[in-house]
C-alpha cells in the first residue's frame, strides 16, 4: 500500500518517538538495526523526516535522533506519510488510470473509495505517540 521507503519511514518514526518516551537519544546505527534497513537508506529517510519537522536530529556527542514532547503529541501517522510518499494513496487510481473521476470511474473506482477514505482517517486519527506507547509495552512489533 505505501512505498517501501515509507514503510521504513513509519517503522523509523515509530522506533525514535519509543525511545523518545524515555527521553533516550538514538543513533542512526540504532534506527537501522532497530527497523531492519540498510544503513544510509535509513540516513536519507532520515534526513527527509528531520526537513519535514517530524523528528529532530541533533549532532556532536549528545546527539542523535528524537522526538521532543510537543512532536510526540501533535504528530499523526499521516505526516510521515504525506513526508515521504506525498498524497498520491489519496488521489491517483486504484488500478493506475490517468483520468479517474466520479463522472468517468475506473473499474474499481467505486470500491476503493471507501477505502481509501477509511485510510485517510485512521492516519489523520493514529498518533506516532500512541504507537510509540503499544511498542513500548510489547503490543506491536517492528521486526518480523
């Protein structure tokens, strides 16, 4: 459903904002080991999260990547996405047709509106910080 890259995105996010809770630092060795990706894949994920202002990235002996409190409040799952994937999920055709519409409908075009309405929302309504907390206490996992 989302690219790759934003499948890492989200798994990255998620894992920083857990380590965050604790006010922990993590390096970006951390966030690739943690999300299973390949090293500088994970830097330029990374570094596209931080110019988004979904996380910071602070440099010298205490740095590292983290979420400050207010980020970790106000940022939902939608924003890592719209960061790395854009909004195409929410507006090109189900099945890759240039011209889609209402007026001239694709063959699934009817279905998949719902759907993808429905994603919309629970990405809208699905906080980074309450799936940081649900990793914290065991109840999601990021790895296989």
């Amino acid at each position: 459903m989302f690219s790759k890259t934003c499948n890492h995105g989200i798994r990255a996010t998620i894992y920083i904002s857990e380590q965050s809770l604790h006010g922990k630092k993590v390096s970006l060795k951390d966030v690739a080991k943690a999300t299973e990706s390949p090293l500088a894949y994970t830097s330029k994920i990374l570094q596209q999260l931080v110019r988004y202002n979904i996380i910071n990235s602070d440099k010298g002996r205490a740095g590292g990547f983290s979420m400050d409190k207010e980020r970790l409040e106000k940022v939902k799952l939608i924003s890592v996405v719209l960061a790395i994937d854009g909004d195409s999920i929410f507006t090109n055709c189900g099945v890759g047709l240039n011209k889609c519409n209402e007026k001239m409908p694709c063959p699934v075009h009817h279905q998949f509106k719902p759907i993808r309405e429905n994603l919309k929302q629970m990405l809208e309504t699905t906080t980074i910080k309450s799936l940081a907390q649900q990793l914290d206490l065991g109840l999601i996992f990021l790895k296989r």
